[in-house]
C-alpha cells in the first residue's frame, strides 16, 4: 500500500517501511521496546534453565524454568493487548493496511504450522485488504493465547517434578517459546503498517485504545496453571 505524502516540513522517520512521522514512530517504539523488554527477560530465563539441564544439574534446571510461566504471561498480555486494539480500531475506523500472510516455515510447532497454513490459505480467499488484515490479527491473537497455554503447562510440569520423561516438555517449551518470537516480530511488523495506513489525529484516539486494553490485561484475575508439586531430588545430584 503507498502511503500519502507528509506535509511539507513534517518531521519523518525512513526505512525500509518507508517514511513515518516521528509521533508514530516514538508510538512505535514504546511498544516494540516494551514488548522486546518482556521476550529478552524470557529467553533469557528459559536460555539459563536449558543450559542448566544440558550441564547436568536437573534438579536446578526445573528450578530454574519455574520463573518462566510469569514471564511468557508478561510477554503475551502485551502481543493480546496490541492485537485487540489493533483489531478494534481498524473495526471502528476501517484501516485498510496492506499486510503479507502468515508463513507457516516461521513456526516450529505443529499447531504453529497448522495454524499458519490456515491463516494463509484463508488470506487468498479473502478478498479486501481490510478482511486479510483482520483476519491475521485473529490468527496471531489466538497463536499467541495458544502458544502461551502450551508454554505455562510445559513449565510447570516441570517444575512441579511431575513428568516421568522430561525431553518433550523441554522440546515444547523451545517450540513454544520459538514460535511466540515468530508472534512477537508478525505483530510489531502488522503495527509498523497499520501506524503508516493511519491518519495522524487517530493516533492519539488508538493510543487510548492500547492503554485500556493493556490496562484490562493488568486488571485480569491471574491465571491458574496446573497445581505445582514439590521437586524432587534427581540422581546424580
């Protein structure tokens, strides 16, 4: 989609999107920094819990990835809350921004893949860009709960001590947490173009927008993951 010129004399931002005032692009950074924010703390606790496991101190490592179901929550109320303004305001305003369809090779997990074969296949049947543009918004708004639920469960699984064959809750954290970075980056490039298809005196209308939703978010009776268990001591250890 090519986006109308800026006035003359406004202050823009270039890159490979394009040009984008700096009001949007400061908008812009705000949430990718936030959202960044969130997933570097993730992978940065789940990173330590792995490499505890591949050294051999088990008993550590589900100790370790017992912080990680707050923090894949922390990321994931963020993507939900962009996703649902996004959704919302292009509802109530109809911005038409112009978007490719999910790929499923960016996803690892089979959900992950399923879900994005049909996300794409629905995008060639759709025939406007506003319909393809809310159409993935709900694909990756549901990926995102889904990817989150598989994450939390896995983790404290292990946590808790209770599988007796640890390997494919490891592999499902790893999957999850591969394909919510795949979520994070489809959204913050889904923002980038609907920020550009904006007009500037909706951006502080659709920034209200993001805040209320986030605040819903905050406000939300914490969600129950499955009971914990106490860990329990491994060989070798």
């Amino acid at each position: 989609m090519i986006a109308p010129r800026p006035a003359s004399g406004a202050s823009v931002h270039t890159d490979w999107y394009g040009w984008m005032p700096d009001a949007k692009l400061n908008a812009f950074r705000v949430y990718s920094n936030d959202s960044e924010t969130c997933y570097v703390m993730l992978s940065v606790s789940l990173d330590e819990a792995i490499g505890l496991r591949e050294s051999g101190h088990l008993r550590k490592s589900c100790q370790a990835v017992d912080v990680t179901p707050a923090l894949c929550s922390r990321l994931t109320d963020r993507l939900e809350g962009l996703l649902a303004s996004l959704d919302e305001h292009a509802k109530h305003y109809g911005i038409i921004p112009s978007i490719a369809p999910l790929d499923p090779a960016n996803f690892r997990s089979a959900r992950g893949q399923r879900s994005a074969r049909m996300s794409s296949m629905l995008s060639r049947v759709l025939l406007s860009q506003r319909a393809q543009f809310l159409s993935k918004v709900t694909s990756l708004r549901d990926m995102v709960t889904d990817f989150d639920v598989d994450f939390r469960n896995a983790a404290q699984h292990l946590a808790g001590g209770a599988a007796v064959n640890c390997a494919p809750l490891w592999l499902a954290l790893d999957h999850n947490h591969y394909d919510l970075n795949t979520c994070f980056r489809e959204t913050m490039v889904l923002l980038k173009c609907f920020l550009r298809a904006l007009p500037d005196d909706q951006l502080l209308s659709f920034q209200k927008t993001v805040d209320s939703r986030m605040m819903a978010r905050l406000l939300k009776p914490q969600r129950k993951l499955i009971r914990r268990r106490r860990v329990p001591q491994f060989a070798g250890e």
